[in-house]
C-alpha cells in the first residue's frame, strides 16, 4: 500500500538541492570575476590619481583636464560594477530563499501525508481491506455490483490522493522589479547584458536561450539590434 501511495513530489525536494550548488556556483563565479575587475580598476585609479598629485604643477591645464576626466570615467565605471555585485548578490539570496521554502512546502506536504497514511492504515484494517480489495475486484469483474465502501471509508481515501496530486506555486511579488524579455521578475539563473545602457539589464537562461555562461561578453538581442 505505502509503495504505490509514495509522494513523487519528494523528487523534486532532491532536484532542489542538486540545483542550488550548480546555480549559485555561477553567481560566486561572475561574484569573483566581477570583484576582480574592480580591484584591478581601484589600482588603475590610484596609479592615475598618484601620477596625478607628482605631476600637478608640471602638466598643462588641458592635460590635467584629461587626467581627472580620465579618473572620473574609471570611478563611474566602478560605480556600475558595484552595482551589478550588489544584483547579482541579490539573486542569489533570492534562488535560495525561494528553493528553501520550496522544499519547506514539499516536506510539509511529505510530513502531511504520512499523518494520512497512518490514518489511512488505522482505518484500513485487515477485514475492512478485504471488502475493499474484494469491491475493487467486483467492480472490475461485474459492473452491476452494488457493493461499496462505508462513508467512513470514502470520506477519508480521497485526503492521500489530493496530497499526492496538489500543487503548490511560489508566491511572486508584485512589487518586485522586472527584467528580461518576458517582463517577470529573477528566478533560477540570471545573465546580465554587457550594454550598460541597456534597459532591460538582466535576462533568465532559459529566455536568453542559453544554458551556461557565455565565455566573454554577452549581449541582449535588443542591443544586438541597435548597434
């Protein structure tokens, strides 16, 4: 009885938690990239800003013009990549804060159907599975049969087949923001576009149509487009 009523559900508890590495594994990685680039800016920046200060009263006002300006475009740089650390940390509390009470709901719905189960086991003893098995073999070998469960047995065999069927969805606010071609919020793995004018900044793997990370820069078809 217990092996043909098992919740397949419970597969997808371990999917979850084979998932969860894989994908935050990317976000580390991009996480490591992205802190190594803005490392090597930070450095940039202060030779600059150094070479700067030596050569202050040496340097024409047009040249010094340059250099700040220079300076200025490496800190805005490092301003946006900042920013994308931010999102992509972001993300990844998000993956594991929605797959965690994912499987919050599926081993609450394992938890509830082995109360079920006992229920189901208690009611079930062994004269009333007898007429049970010898009703479902009526009803198979004579359609006329009039024979049926008791409104005790009824009411109750239904409650394991409504939790072996049930779906729950994730709950999605409304207030979060949007990204991607498909307007939605971020969930699972999350790509960014290297156009930093891009209006649409982040695409889903499956929306972008892509399965791992992209060796080099990535670009969005819309900004493929326009350029």
């Amino acid at each position: 009885m217990g092996s043909k009523l098992s919740p397949l559900y419970l597969d997808s508890c371990f999917d979850v938690l084979n998932e969860i590495p894989v994908q935050l594994k990317q976000y580390l990685n991009d996480l490591t990239n992205l802190n190594k680039t803005y490392v090597n800016g930070l450095n940039e920046i202060d030779n600059v800003w150094e070479d700067y200060i030596k050569s202050k009263k040496n340097k024409s006002t047009s040249n010094l013009m340059k250099t700040r300006n220079s300076i200025k475009s490496s800190a805005e740089k490092l301003i946006k990549i900042s920013k994308k650390k931010v999102k992509i940390s972001d993300f990844s509390y998000t993956l594991i804060d929605n797959q965690i009470n994912k499987l919050d709901k599926d081993l609450l719905r394992f938890e509830n159907q082995l109360k079920d189960d006992k229920i189901l086991f208690r009611m079930l003893n062994a004269e009333n599975l007898d007429k049970y098995q010898q009703t479902l073999f009526n009803k198979e070998n004579n359609k006329s049969h009039n024979y049926s469960l008791t409104d005790a047995e009824a009411s109750r065999l239904p409650l394991l087949l409504m939790s072996c069927s049930e779906t729950i969805d994730m709950p999605i606010d409304e207030n979060e923001p949007r990204y991607c071609y498909c307007n939605k919020v971020s969930y699972g793995l999350m790509i960014g576009c290297d156009n930093e004018e891009c209006m649409l900044e982040w695409f889903h793997y499956e929306c972008a149509g892509i399965k791992t990370q992209p060796k080099g820069k990535w670009y969005c078809n819309n900004c493929l487009l326009k350029n």
